[in-house]
C-alpha cells in the first residue's frame, strides 16, 4: 500500500496509487490491472501531464469565456501516460451544455477530450479530512453517502434539531449523518403519538411534549406543570393506546380482544 504505480484503464495508462489490497479488504470496486512500478521516465511523462494539464484548464476557460458560457469552474485535469486521453474535471450549480468546449479542446491538442462535473459535496469528499466528530468524513469513507439524496434544514427540523453551526459539515450543507438518520426518525415516529396528543398511562393521562428516538420513548408531562414530565417508553403506552407501537413487540402483550356476548 502506498506504492505508486502504473495501471491499464479503460481510457489508457494512469499513474496511481495502492490504497487497498486484497489482504485486508475486499475492494468495492473492480480493481485496475497494474502494469509495473512508476519508474523515473513514468514520472518525467507525469511532469509534462500536468503542465499540460493547466494549459488545458486555461484554454477550457479561454472557450467558456468565447462561447458565453457561464457558472462553470474548471478545478482539476487528468492526463494519459500517452495523451491521448484527457479529463477534464468542472463543477457547475446547474446543468449546462459544454459541448463546444469539449470539440474545440479535441481540436487544440488532438486528443480525446471528456469532461466530467463534480458537486461541492464531491469535490469535498475528495479534499478529505475529519469533522467535528473526529471522524474521518463520510462523503470521503463511504460512497454510499452520496446516494442517500439531499440534505438540508428540513431534515434537520423534522429531527427536533434547529438547525446550527454544529450540523453543518465542512462543505457547508447539513451533515450527511443527519440524512442517514432521517430514516430512523421517521419510522419511529409512524409507530409514536403525535406531540401534544393526550395518552393514557393506566389511570392517568398526560399530554406528549417531545421525543426520545434513541431510547424509543417519548416525554410525557402530567399535571399543568412542566417539571411533572416523565419519560415513557411506548412498550408502556402500547397497551392503553393503540396504534402505538415499540420497536421491540416483545416488551409488551397485544390485550385480548372482548368476547362477544352470545346471542
């Protein structure tokens, strides 16, 4: 790990760098072929790829500028050992149509031109680092934080969390775990009352004043005062309040239902 090399692409020759091995984990995506070890002409091929790189990013903005195009930002450019091959990396808010860069770079330098678009949360992923938490980043440790759709404040809200510098990630939108939770809270409150609702704790009644997801209880307050609060699971509401519903069904027993008289 660490070493690095040279790998066959579908796209042509790369210089890269091991970052996993079969030894210590399976990898999730189909590993590239290695071809050898970056030797000193490798690495003196690489130089000139990445002085050419930054005159294709300068010409590709030299284009957008000519054809009008706007709200585009080219942040990075790979090139093949060969050239023949060159990506060119943008990050744009909106979509737009960039095919009038793409042919007048082909033109310029001869070679296949693709042009890939990366989102800030993307571009953020690839920065890496750790958050608040000390973690490393979930959008740069896990792939799949990218497919879980859009985070923001809403979520936040519907978690009972007013939304604060503490919930918003280095990329500056609401932190991805917020999103990967979403799920939990919305199952657990399909299966809670309501706030405000009025619930029935044997022979008293209360009215439901907040939530308590991890513990998979809810904060009941009995009496007109707020210090007389209590902290109920919904195993002990389930069985005076229906359509309540614990997580766990064998914390409880479903009441039998009433005979019915015989006619």
């Amino acid at each position: 790990m660490g070493y690095r090399v040279v790998v066959e692409t579908e796209h042509g020759e790369f210089i890269g760098r091991v970052a996993l091995t079969p030894r210590r984990r399976e990898p999730y995506t189909e590993p590239y072929d290695i071809l050898r070890v970056v030797t000193g002409e490798d690495e003196r091929e690489e130089a000139e790829n990445r002085e050419l790189g930054r005159e294709v990013r300068t010409e590709a903005q030299k284009l957008a500028r000519d054809h009008q195009i706007g709200g585009v930002t080219f942040i990075g450019c790979d090139v093949s050992l060969d050239g023949s091959y060159i990506e060119v990396k943008y990050q744009s808010d909106e979509k737009l149509d960039l095919r009038a860069i793409k042919e007048g770079l082909e033109q310029v330098y001869e070679a296949h031109v693709a042009l890939r678009g990366y989102t800030f949360i993307e571009r953020s992923g690839a920065a890496s680092g750790c958050d608040t938490c000390g973690l490393p980043l979930c959008c740069a440790t896990w792939s799949g934080a990218r497919e879980m759709g859009p985070v923001n404040a809403r979520l936040a809200r519907q978690q009972g969390v007013t939304p604060n510098e503490k919930i918003i990630g280095c990329c500056g939108e609401v932190k991805c775990c917020m999103r990967y939770e979403h799920d939990a809270y919305k199952e657990f409150k399909e299966r809670a009352p309501f706030k405000n609702s009025v619930v029935r704790l044997g022979k008293r009644e209360g009215k439901v004043v907040d939530y308590s997801m991890v513990k998979d209880s809810v904060w009941v307050q009995f009496g007109k005062r707020r210090s007389n609060t209590e902290l109920i699971p919904l195993g002990r509401l389930a069985r005076d309040n229906p359509g309540v519903l614990p997580a766990d069904l064998d914390e409880w027993e479903m009441p039998e239902p009433p005979q019915q008289p015989d006619s």
